[in-house]
C-alpha cells in the first residue's frame, strides 16, 4: 500500500519512491486508462471512450494495478488524486490538505449518489452533550464507508484522512445494514439514476456494500 503520510515529504518512504516508480512505468495509453478509472467508468465505458474491446480495457486495468501495487480501482483513484496524474511521466504529490480528499471524495461519492443516500440515512438521536450530527458528517462516514467496501479493506485500514474513525465507520455501517438502506438504495439508483457512468459506478457501490454486509453477518453467525 501507498503511503499517505505528508508531514515527511522530504524524506521518501520506499513505499512512495516504489509507487512514483510504477507510475512512471505507466504507458501513454495506462495512463489515459487510469484517468478514467479514476472517473468511476467502468471496463465497458473505458472501452467505447478509447476505442478498443472490454477485454483489452480491463488487461490494462490489471496491467496499471500490477505497477502501482494496488488490488481495487478504488486505490487507483486515491492514487490518481494524491499524484494530480494527468499524463506527465512524474507527476508531483498533492498534500491531503490541500484539497485531495476532496477530489477522492467527490469521485467516490457523486452528487447524484449522495442525493439518493441521505435521505434513506438514519437519523442519529441527538445527545444533550453532543449536539447531534449534521449531513456533512454523514456524507462523510458515508464517503468513508464507500471506500472500505469498494476497496475490500479491514475497517482498520481507513486512511484517517477521511476524517472518521473506523469504529465508527464500521458502527454506522452496521446500523445502516439494519435499517435495510442497502438495497433501497440499489432500488433507487435503477430508478433515478439516468446516464450510463453514474449508474454503473452507484450500482458497483451499492453490490459492494451488500456484499459486505452478508460476509460480516455471516462472520458473526459463525464466530458466534
């Protein structure tokens, strides 16, 4: 895995100098592929855009994923982020705080999604010394949630970028899980969604998020 850490820039984790060298292994054509795997488009969209089959498509994703030492798309869009890869053969690194998370955040969550998914959110009883949650914070954890089930991460593993702390990642998770938002969600995304990437990238949240929360109930069927 990457390394995320910007407060030693100037010395270089091997993990960083291993990444920029795979990034600068990137052919011309990985890494207009990349671009729009960073965008959500799916092997078949990547396809028609470029002009060649599915099957070629989905060979560079596995070729881009072998290089960056990555396992899902999804850390190929925080890749992408971080390293503003817009075809230079050495792109600089972006500091999180200057906006990256934001980028991240806007690819995984998709205005159009997130209008879907609030609505169907549970509200959180308001404590007296808490002062209850604002949707800002839930599209927040919800962001977070959209990482861990569409990168296939352990919960611990939430980059603390995101701004949430796993625990309560996974927790909300859980209760949404039971509140059944999952597949109403699936329901809506078929219904309102019209144009072909934005479904195709919801829907692919939305089948993770189920299958994630039948392999952690059927985890804890069997450890208990």
């Amino acid at each position: 895995m990457y390394d995320t850490d910007t407060t030693r820039e100037n010395e270089p984790s091997g993990a960083v100098v291993e990444l920029h060298r795979g990034i600068s292994s990137l052919s011309a054509r990985e890494m207009e592929v990349l671009q729009l795997v960073a965008t959500g488009k799916t092997n078949c969209s990547i396809g028609m855009e470029l002009g060649i089959s599915e099957r070629t498509a989905r060979e560079h994703v596995a070729r881009i994923m072998l290089k960056l030492g990555v396992a899902s798309r999804v850390e190929i869009a925080v890749i992408a982020t971080e390293w503003r890869l817009e075809g230079a053969a050495l792109p600089g690194r972006v500091k999180w705080q200057d906006g990256g998370v934001d980028q991240l955040s806007q690819r995984l969550v998709p205005d159009e999604l997130w209008m879907l998914a609030e609505p169907m959110i549970p509200r959180l009883r308001a404590l007296p010394q808490a002062g209850g949650t604002s949707p800002t914070e839930d599209r927040a954890v919800f962001t977070a949630i959209v990482y861990v089930v569409t990168s296939g991460c352990a919960w611990r593993d939430l980059p603390s970028t995101f701004g949430v702390a796993f625990p309560a990642a996974q927790r909300r998770f859980g209760q949404w899980t039971k509140a059944s938002m999952w597949p109403r969600l699936h329901c809506a995304v078929l219904d309102e969604l019209d144009t072909q990437v934005q479904s195709d990238w919801s829907q692919a949240v939305v089948d993770a998020a189920r299958m994630r929360a039948k392999r952690e109930v059927d985890a804890r069927t069997h450890s208990g």
